[in-house]
C-alpha cells in the first residue's frame, strides 16, 4: 500500500516555518488592532450560492471553486475569499454595530488553481473590510493599511497599483467603447479573452497573456462620470499626502467581478516574475447583490501570507523563530517529583521558552539532546543538587556554569537576571 499524502497544492505547516507563520499572524493582527479594527471568524463552508452571485464570469467562480453536495443535497463550497462572507455575516446580525464598522480575518480559502510556487489549492489570507461608508479617506485607509503590512516587515521593493473603474454606469459607457475597440482584433486574442469579451469585456485588459496587445487600449478613468472622477481625484491626493509610493494602472480591473470605483493591488517581482502579494477595492453593490434593496457600502483587501512569507524568505527578511530558552533536566526520579512542585511557580514566556527533558538518562544525554534541539540554557537536577537545594545552569554557547537556587529560576525565565 503506498503512503497516504496531503492533497495536493496544499501545504503542512510544521516547525520551525508554522513557528514563523505565527509570529507573521499576530504582527499582521497586531497592526489591524492598533487600527480599530476587530476580528471576524466566518465558516469554512458557504452555500454555494454565496459565490455565485459575485459574478459567474470570474475565473474564481466559473473554474476554481471546491463545490460537493452534502448530505441533505445542499451545495456547499469550500470559501475561496472572505469579503462575500464577511458582507453575508454583517446582513445576517441582528443587532447591527454602528457604521462603519472594521473588521480583520486571517485564514484559509481554496481554490481549485493549477499548483505552483506561490500558489496553492489551500492559501491562506489576510485581509480587512470596511463596511458602510463610501468615502474615498476609507480607500485610502485601506490602501495605507495594506501598504503598511508589508513595510513594517522591511519589505520596500513594493508596486502599489491603482484604478478605477468607475459605477455601473461609468462602466457601462466605457464597455460600449471597449467592445469597438476588442471587436476587431478578436482573432488575435487568447481563448479564453474570446469567451470573455461577451461575457465580461473588462477582464480582457487585464489578460496576463494579451496585455501587450492592448497597449492603445481605451482607459477606464477617462470615461468616469463627475462623481466617480471626483472620488479617484481625491484618493490620489490622499495617497501622495500619505507618501504611498503608486501607480496608475489603466489596465487593472481586479479578478472579481464585484468591485466598484477604486481598485488596487501590491506586486513585487521574485526573480523577474511578478508576484501579486495582495489586492482589493471598494465594493458598494455587493451587498445589496446578497440582500436587494440594501445600501451597504465596502472597501477591503486580503493580502496572501504564504507570498508574504516567500517573499520574506527570498529577501532575508523572515523574523526568527524563539530558540527553546531553558531546558530542564531533571536525571533522577526523585528530580522529577521536584519539577512537578517547580511546574506552577515557573511562568515561562512565549519569547523565552522552556521545554522538560522528562526521559533525559544522565548529563550527557541531556546535553546532547540540548544541542540538537538548540536549546540556549539547561537547567540539571541531581542528587547532589537537591541536597543542595541549588541546581546548575549551563548556557549552551559559552558553556558558562552558574549554580541558582530553585526560586531564582522563575526570574531567569521572566528576564529579570541573565546566567
Ligand atoms: P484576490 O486578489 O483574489 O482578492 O486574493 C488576494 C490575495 O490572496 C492575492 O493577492 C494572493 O496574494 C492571495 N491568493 C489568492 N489566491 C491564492 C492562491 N491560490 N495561492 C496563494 N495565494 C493566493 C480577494 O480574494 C479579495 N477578496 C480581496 C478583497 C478584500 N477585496 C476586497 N476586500
């Protein structure tokens, strides 16, 4: 029988990578806090229906999504983004917060992508979402914020993109106008820009594979109307006053068919591929897609943290992950009565761990053990050290030797004295 494997283009986890993963989180989350927003945790599983009405045209919905019945015959699917999920759960409260409201997520989607570096089957997102207020300050708070996740890492070599591709009747203009334009080079194009040039005439300009084509092609901001040139003009404004280095990108149109006025993403190349690390943009009609008659107004953006972590990785830049701080050896059976006293009143920190060598056989097992998991200190107990209530502390790299009394070593573990 051969041995059973993950599925594939998906990822495990294990240390020391899910160590770093971790302090990534709570640095992201971290960031989304001090900024007033608040975490929402929504099910893996939608009914699929929720999906659906972002646009049967996206390649996400059309072709990627993890879709099965249940038991019942009810159609689920596994969530391939957060922000029709968030917009569901916000329709869903009773009691509504006062708008706006700021929420933050972290966590899984799927989608069904051919796996490669960089993207998988399961990926895993980070993301905010503003809901109910349509002011071009929220899209720059958006935009500032998602900026800031990659800069406070130390990551500079960002493009930050920006669009916007006006209402539905901006855009409804400016489709009549494309359509002229694309009719007569239909042939030229790749296959699937054919499908999507009468389904959803936009996405042909962001085609990976006809870009370079389309290089005359007909913009997006020219044919916006007052009010939508209006909010853009001011977004750009904010963006130079908040010195967010950006670019117009004429082309960009996002992958999702839900998006409205401004849309955005941040890219970085890795080895001269372009990368795209995070998008978003405002979404004011998505809402009242879910639930008519609603005027819900939205911006977000979800940034994908195994890129994150790729890039970060290839830049040098990963934060390191604590070292195991104490190792404690306790190497007879009566050493190991006294750990057990010792367990509640050591309060170890989460930067400077300690772990207990329960089955260690002598000193030198112990310390063998140390150095192959990297501990920095251990701390042995034997018979000599608890007739003499006093136990030793080594420091793995200097192999300096203090001898401490049992109370001490909860203030070595609090940082309060160094070996
Ligand atoms: P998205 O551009 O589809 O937008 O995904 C955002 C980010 O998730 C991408 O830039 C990428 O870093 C990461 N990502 C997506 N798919 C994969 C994959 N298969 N493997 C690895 N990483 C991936 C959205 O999902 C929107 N919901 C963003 C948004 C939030 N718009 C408004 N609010």
């Amino acid at each position: 029988m051969s041995r059973i494997q993950r599925p594939r283009g998906m990822q495990d986890f294990i240390p020391p990578t899910s160590d770093i993963m971790e302090i990534l989180v709570n640095r992201i989350a971290d960031l989304f806090r001090s900024y007033g927003y608040r975490k929402i945790d929504t099910p893996i599983l939608e009914h699929t229906e929720l999906f659906m009405r972002l646009g049967e045209t996206t390649d996400v919905v059309q072709k990627e999504m993890y879709t099965f019945m249940d038991r019942k015959g009810r159609s689920l699917t596994l969530r391939p983004e957060l922000t029709a999920p968030v917009v569901r759960a916000y329709l869903e409260l009773k009691e509504k917060p006062p708008l706006p409201v700021r929420y933050y997520y972290v966590g899984p989607i799927f989608r069904y992508e051919r796996p490669q570096r960089g993207r998988y089957r399961q990926a895993h997102q980070f993301g905010i979402e503003v809901l109910g207020d349509d002011k071009p300050e929220i899209d720059l708070e958006v935009i500032y914020l998602a900026y800031r996740v990659y800069s406070e890492l130390g990551l500079s070599e960002l493009e930050v993109s920006v669009n916007s591709i006006g209402c539905p009747q901006c855009r409804h203009r400016f489709r009549d106008v494309l359509l002229k334009y694309l009719q007569p080079m239909r042939e030229q194009l790749c296959n699937d820009c054919k499908v999507r040039i009468d389904k959803n005439p936009l996405r042909v300009l962001d085609c990976k594979v006809d870009r370079d084509k389309l290089s005359d092609a007909p913009r997006p901001i020219d044919y916006l109307c007052d009010e939508c040139r209006e909010h853009f003009q001011r977004l750009l404004e904010l963006l130079n006053k908040a010195g967010i280095p950006y670019q117009i990108d004429h082309k960009l149109v996002r992958g999702l068919d839900y998006y409205n006025r401004t849309v955005f993403e941040i890219r970085t190349q890795i080895n001269s591929r372009v990368l795209d690390l995070a998008g978003g943009g405002r979404y004011d009609y998505l809402a009242s897609e879910l639930e008519p008659k609603v005027n819900l107004p939205g911006c977000g953006f979800a940034g994908g943290l195994e890129r994150l972590y790729m890039l970060l990785e290839e830049s040098g830049k990963l934060p390191e992950a604590p070292e195991i701080f104490l190792l404690i050896a306790p190497l007879t059976p009566t050493a190991k009565d006294k750990v057990v006293e010792l367990l509640n009143k050591l309060k170890p920190e989460r930067s400077r761990p300690l772990t207990i060598h329960w089955s260690a056989r002598s000193l030198k097992s112990a310390l063998k053990y140390a150095d192959r998991i990297n501990a920095l200190n251990v701390a042995f107990i034997g018979q000599p050290e608890l007739e003499a209530k006093r136990l030793k502390v080594r420091d793995m790299r200097t192999g300096k030797q203090v001898e401490l009394e049992f109370d001490e070593l909860r203030t070595l573990l609090e940082g309060g004295s160094e070996l």
